[in-house]
C-alpha cells in the first residue's frame, strides 16, 4: 500500500493468464504494477526467484514504468482551478492503480509535470464498459481551455527569460 496515499494500492502482481501447453510446459503471465519502479523491479525479481526455485524460467517483456502522484506540482494546481472556471466545480483528484503511458513519458523525460484527466468511465477494458457521454463534450472542452492557459502562461515564460537576457 502507499505511503503517500491514503487506501492507494502502490505495487501489486496479478496472474493474467495460465494456460497448459503441453505435457511439460505450463505458461503463467503475470502482469505486475507499482507507481514506485524500485518495488516493481522487486516484484519482477520475485518472480523469478521462484519460478527457477521451481524449475521454471522467466521472460520478461513489456511493463509500465511507475508513476508516482505528486499532489504539489503546478501544473495541477493550474489544472484545478481551470477545471473549477470551467465546470464550476473542484475536480475530484484521486491516484489509481494502473498502468498509464504516463509513466511511459516520465521515463523518458524525467522531472515532467503530468496529470492525467478524461471522461468518466464505468467498467474499464471489460465486457459492458461504458462511458458518460457528457462527459466526453466537458473533458474536451477542459482540455482545449487548460492548453489555452498553459500556452499563455508559457509565452509569459519565454517573454520574462529573455527580459532577463
């Protein structure tokens, strides 16, 4: 569990799927998660340790980098209060345990402020998923009005370096 969010499961490792093979050869996929890469790398060498406890070897293939929550970076701060302009409401902010391409991102470009935001979803990657359809019209539009912000706020960026060149 996290220690940094309360009830936020922080690295877990389900079985995805067995199926028998053959006489000899039974094959297990595993798909492990954590929003701390250290524990997921654990988790993985876990793994391994056991199944060649147990005679079995281990190929390792994609996984999803972690990615931590960080409730104090700006640019969610700059995203609530678009939200709240534009909706009228505060946006509810909750970390979940998932595996997101922004992890993906952050591994390759350390140090970035990333959120991730969309419309709600009931039933994710299941049979009978569904989502709100007003939802998508209000995540479009939250997403053109923070661009817009975020474009603003990065010429007044620009404009203040080169006053201080």
């Amino acid at each position: 569990m996290s220690h940094e969010v309360a009830g936020l499961v922080e690295t877990s490792c389900n079985v995805a799927k067995a199926r028998h093979v053959s006489d000899h050869l039974v094959e297990v996929l595993c798909f492990p998660r954590s929003s701390i890469d250290s524990a997921l790398e654990d988790v993985q060498h876990r793994i391994a340790r056991v199944a060649k406890r147990h005679g079995a070897t281990v190929n390792r293939t994609f996984s999803f980098p972690g990615w931590a929550p960080n409730a104090s970076q700006e640019l969610l701060s700059i995203a609530k209060d678009e939200f709240n302009k534009g909706v009228g409401s505060v946006p509810e902010v909750a970390a979940i345990h998932a595996g997101l391409e922004c992890g993906i991102i952050g591994g390759k470009i350390p140090g970035i402020e990333m959120i991730s935001f969309g419309p709600d979803i009931k039933g994710a990657h299941a049979p009978g998923e569904r989502v709100h359809v007003q939802s998508v019209q209000r995540t479009w539009d939250f997403a053109r009005q923070l661009l817009a912000r975020l474009a603003v706020l990065g010429d007044s960026e620009q404009l203040r370096v080169k006053q201080e060149l």
